[in-house]
C-alpha cells in the first residue's frame, strides 16, 4: 500500500513538472531571451500550474465522484461553469504568456536626436491585460477541457478499482455466510430436530411427513447449488424462507404466536442469497420460549423499487449468546456495504426486551 501510494505521488509529480515546462516551449524561440523572462515571472508563472491543479484535484476528488457519480447532474454542471469562470476570469495562461512577451522584447537603445514623441513611441508598450477589455482565451479554455477531462477520467478509474474490489470483498463474505449458515442451520444438531419432528408426523400418519421432508430439501439444494450466485431471484429466496419457516413451526410450543407475511410482486426483484435469512434465523434461535409468551413478526413487503423487511421478537436472556449474534450481524453488515454500497438502510434496536429488525433493501438489475 505504502508503495503504491508513493508511486501515485512521483507520477503526479512528474505530470505536473511536465505540465509546467510546456510553457517553456513557446519562449524557447526566443534565444537568450528566455533569461529575460524569468526573472520577472516567478508569481504569473507560479499562477498557471496552481490554478489548474486546483481545477484537476477539485473535480477528481470531490465533484466528478461526489457529484457526477451521484447522479447530480446540475449541481456537478453549476460547479463546473463556476470552475471556467474562475479560470476565464484569471486567464492564467494568456497572462503569463502577456507577461513573457514583455520580458522578452529586447530594449531599444534612446535616439540620439529626433523629436520627443519618437522617444515616447518606442518606449511604448502595450496595457497590461488587466487593463483591456475582456476577450476569449481559447488557450485556458483547452487546457481547462483537458485538465478537467484527466480529472473526470482519473476519478473513473478509482471507482472501477473499488467496484472491483467490493465484488472480491464480497464473493469472499458471501463464501463465508454461506458457510456460516451451514454450521448455524444444516449442522447435526438443525437436522436432528428437523428430522425427529418429521419422524414424529410419520408415525402419527400425518399428510404433512412427505412434504415436510421435501422442503428440507428444498433448503439443502438452495443452500448448496443455487445460492452460488452474486444475486438470485427473489422469489427463489421467498421459497428458501418460507420452507425454513414451516419447518420451524414444527417444533413451536403454545407460547409461540408468529406472524409471518409477505406482500408485493416479487417478480423482476433480485437479491443476494441468505441475506434475510440471518435476521430470521435469529429469530427461532433467540426469541423461542416454553413458559413466556413469545411474539415473532416477520414480514416482507415487496415494492417497486425496494425490499422492506421487518422482524420482531422477544429476547430471551437465557438463550442469547451476544457474541454469536454480534458476529453474525456485523458479517450481514459487511456484506450489505459490500453488495448494496449506498443502497440499503438498516435499523436494529434491542432495547426495552425486545429486538427489532427494520431493512430496506432498494431494486439492484441482475
């Protein structure tokens, strides 16, 4: 990192040491003069790289990504408009190149004899730029497109890299919650109970012992096959949820009273896999009791442009493990900066015994 950080500074460098000897080009025609010159043009000289670098690094670094990237258009282009007013106004490179040509005229000698006024003329040097009226400097204009259009590009660049890295970052965060859900729900502890309860309904003779085995596994292929991908259909996830719901009613007690709703069209929605599947596994796992009332809420709701999911339960100290439930959370966040950077919102309030969960996810294009 240190390395590459002080490889962008020698370039940034030398591009700019390269910017400011371009002027030098125009005075070297002039022979000696050129020595002339630069003695006199320290602070006009010293304007032109200062003016356009605070054009470059402005619009690189703050407008282009927090403005253009954004999607603010007509703030990005009043900012921009300010930016070549600035630069038109100060006209940095007409004024230095004014400046290099007084400099570099070379002194007449007086006339031994004639009129007064022939002295006067040749004396005579044109009004400094300030003093004439306004014109258009072609030059200052194309170096400011140029300028702003490395900046624009430069900023381009950064985003890619980062775009590229949060994908890396999260197929490694999704590896990890998919492996984490499988220690957390198909270990040999979920399966036990799962299938004891389905061996129960078997003995009963219940009509629900064959789809029962079938919806676990519903959620053993989802989990190994499909949920492989950066994104899945969200009605492919509903079908995960809500097999894993059923399931878990068969082991709820009298105390238990949950309300599980999901509303919208979840067609032409798409989300990444088990994403809401950690909130509701902390729901059986932490908010079920044999002896206290236990209210769950769940619910989805599906708009045009957002996911909204809720849940709500009570927390049982008994059975709250807060590092356990802190881990997971915080993986779930990770993974949301990851794959909805600037696209979600996340509430989680544990206070007054009960633990709340309010998320919106807003629409990502598979």
């Amino acid at each position: 990192m240190i390395r590459f950080q002080t490889s962008t500074v020698i370039v940034h460098a030398v591009a700019w040491l390269l910017f400011m000897s371009f002027p030098l080009l125009f005075f070297s025609q002039g022979g000696n003069a050129q020595s002339n010159w630069t003695e006199g043009l320290s602070w006009v000289y010293l304007q032109y790289p200062l003016v356009y670098m605070f054009v470059f690094y402005i619009n690189a670094y703050y407008l282009f990504p927090k403005l253009y990237v954004k999607k603010k258009y007509l703030i990005y282009t009043l900012s921009v408009l300010v930016l070549l007013i600035m630069v038109m106004t100060i006209k940095p490179f007409d004024r230095m190149m004014q400046e290099g040509k007084r400099y570099d005229r070379p002194v007449h000698p007086k006339p031994i004899m004639g009129p007064p006024m022939a002295e006067f003329r040749m004396d005579h040097r044109p009004a400094p730029p300030e003093d004439r009226p306004f014109k258009f400097d072609i030059l200052s204009f194309f170096i400011f497109a140029m300028v702003m259009g490395m900046g624009a590009a430069l900023s381009s660049i950064k985003e890619l890299q980062l775009t590229e890295k949060r994908a890396i970052i999260a197929e490694a965060d999704r590896a990890n919650a998919e492996l984490s859900f499988l220690k957390a729900q198909i270990n040999p502890h979920f399966l036990y109970n799962t299938l004891n309860n389905i061996y129960t309904l078997c003995i009963t003779g219940s009509v629900n012992a064959a789809e029962s085995i079938m919806k676990l596994s519903n959620i053993m292929r989802y989990v190994t096959d499909e949920a492989e991908a950066n994104y899945v259909s969200l009605q492919g996830e509903l079908n995960c949820i809500n097999d894993f719901i059923d399931l878990q009613k068969l082991r709820l007690g009298k105390k238990v009273r949950l309300s599980y709703e999901v509303t919208g069209d979840p067609s032409g929605h798409f989300i990444s896999p088990l994403i809401l599947m950690t909130f509701i596994e902390n729901v059986f796992k932490y908010g079920l009791s044999n002896h206290l009332e236990a209210p769950i809420v769940i619910s989805i709701n599906i708009l045009e442009d957002k996911i909204l999911f809720k849940s709500e339960n009570r927390i049982f100290e008994s059975k709250l493990d807060h590092d356990r439930l802190g881990v997971g959370i915080k993986n779930t966040k990770q993974r949301l900066d990851h794959l909805y950077p600037d696209k979600y919102l996340l509430d989680i309030d544990d206070k007054n015994g009960t633990f709340k969960v309010d998320l919106s996810i807003f629409k990502v294009k598979n």
